[in-house]
C-alpha cells in the first residue's frame, strides 16, 4: 500500500504527496503524485496501484511521463498537417490552464469538465468556443495512446463532453448565421467605395471585391491569395488554395466553378501581380468593417457576402451539386438550409453595379 505524506508549502497551504512502492523480480517501482487533499491522495494511490498491477501495467508505466502541455506541444511539432491558426491558438491558450501542468495518467473526466467551466468563467465567453476549446483537446486525447503510448484517457475525454453538453449546457456548435445585406444596403457600401476610389484612384478597390465575395462565395482570406495562374479562363473555374475544412485546411486545394459575372470581374482586374486581388485579407475584412461603421450598417460581416452569394445560387434554382461546384463545400449536409430558397428569383438582376466592377481596371503607374 502507499504512502501519503502532509507537506506545508511556502505560501501556507497544505499539499498530500502520493506515493508508491512496488517491488516485482527483484526491482522497485516508483511513483509519486502531489495533491491538495488527503482524500484525492489516497484515491490516487488505489487507482494506480490497481492499473501497475494489471497485466502489463509496470510495462506501461516505463513510458516516459508527460504532462498534458508537453503532449500538446509534441502533438503540434509533430503533425503533418499544418494546424490551423484557431486551433493553434485554443492549444496555446490551453497550455496556461491548470489542467495542462497535470501529468497524462492523472486526468479524469472532472479535471475536462473543471477546465472547461474555467473557460465559460459564468458566460464570459460563449458556449461554442468553449465547444471549439474541447473539440481541439478532444483530438489531442484520441491520438495521445495510440500515437505515443501516453495515459490520457479518450474515454474521459468523450465522457465530459456529454456532461458539457447535456447536463451543464456550456459548449455547443456554433451557431449558422442568417444576416444578408440588402439591396439598399449594398448600394450604399458600393457608392461609398467608387467614392472613395475616386478620391484615391489607386487604393483597393472594394467594390470589385465585394461584389466578387458575392458571385464568387469565396472567403476573404481565398480572395487574397487567388493568383492569375490558379484562373481557368476557357472552363470558368479557379483553383482555391487552402480552403477552410473542418479536417484539413492546408494542402486543401479545390476547384470551383465561376459564375459568368465573377469570371468578367476577374478579367477586369490589371495582371500586374501574381495575385488577381493583391491585397492583405485583413485590409479587405478593416475597410469592409469600417465602411459599416461609417454607413452605420448594424451586424454586418464581409464573411455574410458568401452566405449572401450562397442563398443566391439557390434562388436562382441551382440545386445543391450545382451550389457545391461553386461554394467549394463538401458536404452537402450543410447546403440543406439553403433549399427552401430554391427558385424565389435572381436579387442582382439588372444590377445597376454590374457595369462598373466589370470595366477594365487601370493598372497603376510610377
């Protein structure tokens, strides 16, 4: 049986430290855990003596012992796949938690669920991304015994998620949005764009991107790095880079078809670059939100130009192959949504912006 011994620390607080002694074919084993209650020390103790004890435990046990950062670290430095910036970030932020000094062997389903209430801190932040937080963790989990032989149970894992879910409420998907601009408020943000390139004629020219968000459903991020040769003028399509999947975002390269007004607003733009709209995603996504601001637009997004261009394939009658081919999604699962629209007519026709994004764009000069 192990031992459990009372430590007074520094600041004054009173820790339990855990440990064990087992002695089989001559050699000793053993471990030692620190804890803030006698109780969990000892809980500890029987719970470990009973895994060292079971066939192949001590074998188990000469597996190097890692804490949960440490696993997080090698499971980054370590993937094939590049991580995406979200998640690369949950991870970071994860590692300053308590949960992540723990070692593998001792977390439970109670230490995830701890962790998770941390995050929500009363509604601090909303319940999906605790949910994104957890799901992130969760691959951690799954991959951490099969991939390098370290304790963490996936099982505790799956079962706080439905504690999380089903009984306390605190992580969720995220929830689809709906917002769409109008046609009043498209035409105040495409007047306040020629405006402002009329002042300034060769600053972006978000007129042309916005109504290419739109015909296109492309992302602002795929918008700045589409380039002249990943364009196929003669079958109507582009080669988007890196298109966000839930399983894989880089390498993730997808051909989408164009529609004939995206096609006429990508031939309109000067080949002066290697890029077709050579401008940084996040001065795209600032002079898309300040115009808003400015135009006093309420809850508007550049991200809802793709949602619009979407819903408006589906009025125009596409079925959901059709919209795919165009938006890039794969899985139709998530094009559902849109079928109820199916046929309520094109919103753009005889749009009155039409022959302005489509005029040849001046290349600039010295």
């Amino acid at each position: 049986m192990g031992t459990v011994t009372e430590r007074k620390s520094a600041n004054g607080t009173t820790r339990y430290t855990a440990q064990i002694r087992l002695r089989r074919d001559g050699k000793v084993h053993t471990e030692a855990e620190t804890w803030d209650s006698d109780k969990k020390a000892r809980a500890w103790i029987e719970k470990r003596e009973k895994e060292l004890k079971a066939p192949g435990g001590l074998e188990r046990a000469k597996t190097p012992r890692k804490t949960l950062a440490q696993v997080i670290d090698q499971y980054i430095s370590e993937s094939i796949k590049a991580i995406g910036k979200t998640k690369a970030q949950c991870l970071r932020t994860t590692k300053s938690f308590d949960i992540a000094d723990m070692e593998c062997s001792a977390i439970e389903s109670s230490h995830i669920v701890a962790f998770a209430q941390e995050l929500y801190d009363g509604g601090r932040i909303d319940t999906s991304t605790v949910g994104n937080y957890i799901s992130h963790l969760s691959s951690i989990f799954e991959l951490a015994r099969p991939a390098w032989g370290y304790p963490l149970n996936y099982q505790a894992m799956k079962d706080a998620q439905v504690v999380l879910k089903k009984q306390l409420g605190i992580i969720s998907k995220s929830k689809s949005r709906d917002r769409r601009p109008t046609l009043g408020e498209l035409d105040l943000l495409m007047q306040h764009f020629v405006d402002r390139q009329k002042r300034t004629p060769h600053s972006l020219p978000m007129h042309r991107v916005t109504a290419f968000a739109i015909v296109s459903t492309r992302r602002q991020d795929e918008i700045a790095r589409m380039k002249w040769l990943d364009f196929d003028e003669v079958h109507h399509r582009v080669l988007v880079r890196d298109m966000k999947n839930p399983g894989q975002k880089i390498g993730n390269d997808v051909w989408c078809e164009l529609v004939p007004e995206a096609v006429e607003i990508i031939k309109a733009m000067p080949r002066v670059e290697d890029e077709i709209f050579p401008y940084k995603a996040n001065t795209i996504s600032d002079a898309f939100t300040d115009a808003c601001k400015l135009l006093e637009i309420d809850d508007l997004r550049f991200h809802d130009l793709r949602h619009d261009g979407v819903s408006r394939l589906f009025e125009m009658g596409w079925t959901i192959a059709q919209a795919a081919s165009v938006s890039g999604h794969r899985s139709w699962d998530s094009l559902k949504r849109y079928t109820q629209m199916r046929g309520k007519g094109d919103k753009l026709t005889g749009w009155k912006w039409w022959p302005v994004v489509t005029a040849p764009l001046q290349a600039k000069t010295a």
